[in-house]
C-alpha cells in the first residue's frame, strides 16, 4: 500500500488557554484508502487529540465540516486529498467571519438566527386534504436547486457583505431558503415574505459578486435565487 | 434607547432598480460620447462647443449628469452603510455626501448651459 506524507498548517486557537490564534505545523501519513480531506483530519486528530473540528456523516450531508481549506471554503468530507499539489502545505482555517469557539469550530448562532428570520416552512392557512398538497410537475421543478442545501454556511462566510452585517444580511443561504419558500406554490406567504426582505440590509447588501456560488460544496446557485427575488419584488412594484 | 436589530426600511428595492437604470442610462450616454468623439467633434475647440451645447447633446448630459450622482448616492450610501455603525456619525457623511453630489450637479449644469 503506497503512503504519502502530508503536510498541514491548522489554525488553532483555544480561548481558555491561548492569547491569541496561531497556525501549527503537523503531518500526518496517509495511504491510498485515505481518499477525501476529512480521512486525514481523523488521522490527525488520533495523532493530537487536542485538535478539534466538527463532523458527523462524512458524506456531504450534514454539512458539519465546514471550514476554509487553502483559502477557500468547503466540505473537508468532499475535498479529494489528490487535489492538494506534492509538497505545499495545507492550510486550514475556520470558517471566516464567525466568531471562533476553539480551532476549527465557529459559532454558528448569527447564521442559523438568519436563516430563521426569513421563516423556513410552509405556511399555508388552508386545512390540510385527505392527502396532501398537490404540485404539478412543473411547479416541483421550481424547487430543484433549492431545497438540497445542507446548511453547511460555506457560502454565506465566504460573502463580505455577510462579514459586515451578519445581523442585517440574511445572507447567501438563508436567501436561497427564502426563495425556496417564495416559488413553492404551496405556500401562501409570498407577500410577507418579500415585504420581510425588502430592505437596503436583508436582501440588497448582496452585490452578486458570486463567492457563494464559487464555493457551494453542493453546486447550489444562491446568487441565481437572490436574482429572482428581486425579479419578482420588481415585478410586484411596478 | 435600547439597543434592538432595526431592519426593514422599505427603499431596497426603488434604490437597487435606480441604479440599475441609471447604470444603462451611462452606458449609452458613454456610447453617444464615444461616437461623437469617433466622428471628430473633438477635434478643436469650436467642433466641441459646438456638439456640447447643441440641444439633444445638452439635455443627455443633463440627464447623463443626473444618473452619475443617483448612481454615486446609492453606492457611497452602501459603503457608509457597511464600513461606519455609529447612527450620527453615519447620518452626517450621508448629509456631506448628498451636499457633495447636489453641487457637483449644479457646477456641472452651470458649465454645460455657459457654453
């Protein structure tokens, strides 16, 4: 079995102990079962146990592993370890823009607080049928590039206006939820829903510049959502 | 006062499809520039006044002058909105800006009817 030796650099910082977040040097073995970033990360941490970083299904569903690799975010479960060059160190960062709880882990809070200022779930005032809420299949199709995002938070700490007003902007995720909600005809609540948006912070501090779409681990297209809530805040005005 | 999350000013919109608008209106006042310029109306001083002051050219100006300072509103008034948090302090670069602008637009309009 062929090893390789890779090198990290992993921001660390512990509040209760260290004045102040440092980068350190550590390798670790790897060999060819070990395949995506988080492989080396369990490696490492059986080396150093004192490193600590979120995960949980390794797979790219719970969105836990969130964290900046090599200057830009991602799923440590989804990065190939042969997408890394022989010989530079890897570098990792939490994710930027959220206050640090210990190393790799963020504070989460403002993102999830976010996400549910913009009231994620159906509201529909109707009793529910027998059954349940039909859909045609164009209607459904409407929802595909919206529903599958995972939480994770690449991409709204990837976007500058949401490092300035975290608690104004809603932020790349939580705008793409919105939209979610916005286009499913179930749902009844599309003029709260713009109103809730429409405002120079909520919706309008995005200025398209793409780094969520950049970085979304899942492919998703928050700026394209973003796009077509403003679309239809025009189309209601005018 | 106590300290709450205040959002939910509802000038997102009208100013985010002001600059939208106004970006266009540039573009083709630019356009309209660039082919005057092709065509040699700058090439002496008396070919430029004359373009400058000819009615249609003076009236796109005016409204190519309008759009810059809407445009420039918007966008200093974002960047006030995310670099600087005290309200009073805030407040008062949006008053200077908007003085700033005004008078630009009046310096312009003076120099464009002077011709």
């Amino acid at each position: 079995m062929t090893t390789r030796t890779l090198h990290f650099k992993i921001y660390r910082y512990d509040p209760d102990q260290d004045r102040k977040p440092y980068l350190q040097d550590i390798s670790v073995e790897v060999d060819s079962n070990d395949r995506k970033l988080l492989d080396a990360l369990v490696k490492l941490k059986a080396k150093d146990d004192s490193i600590a970083f979120r995960r949980s299904c390794r797979e790219g569903v719970c969105g836990s592993d969130a964290m900046n690799i090599n200057g830009k975010n991602g799923l440590a479960c989804l990065t190939d370890l042969a997408s890394f060059p022989e010989g530079k160190p890897i570098v990792l960062r939490p994710l930027p823009g959220l206050p640090v709880i210990r190393d790799l882990i963020v504070d989460m809070t403002q993102f999830f607080k976010q996400y549910h200022s913009i009231k994620p779930y159906l509201i529909n005032d109707d009793p529910p049928p027998e059954r349940e809420r039909l859909q045609s299949p164009e209607e459904r199709e409407e929802l595909n590039g919206l529903y599958e995002c995972i939480l994770c938070a690449c991409c709204s700490t990837s976007c500058p206006s949401f490092w300035w007003n975290p608690d104004k902007f809603v932020g790349p995720a939580g705008l793409l939820a919105a939209y979610r909600f916005i286009a499913d005809t179930r749902d009844q609540a599309t003029n709260e829903r713009l109103d809730n948006l429409e405002d120079p912070y909520r919706l309008f501090r995005c200025h398209t510049i793409m780094n969520c779409v950049d970085v979304c681990p899942k492919g998703l297209n928050p700026t394209k959502a973003i796009g077509k809530i403003k679309a239809m805040m025009v189309q209601r005005a005018i | 006062m106590v300290k709450r999350n205040l959002v939910g000013a509802h000038y997102g919109l009208k100013d985010w499809l002001a600059q939208r608008i106004t970006a266009v209106i540039m573009a083709s006042y630019t356009l309209i520039m660039a082919l005057a310029l092709l065509s040699g109306a700058g090439g002496s001083f008396e070919r430029w006044r004359a373009l400058m002051s000819a009615g249609p050219m003076r009236l796109a100006t005016f409204v190519f002058i309008v759009s810059l300072c809407w445009h420039a509103w918007v966008g200093v008034r974002d960047i006030w909105m995310d670099y600087v948090k005290p309200t009073g302090l805030r407040l008062a670069l949006h008053v200077l800006t908007l003085i700033a602008l005004i008078g630009y637009a009046g310096w312009a309009m003076q120099i464009l009817w002077r011709l």
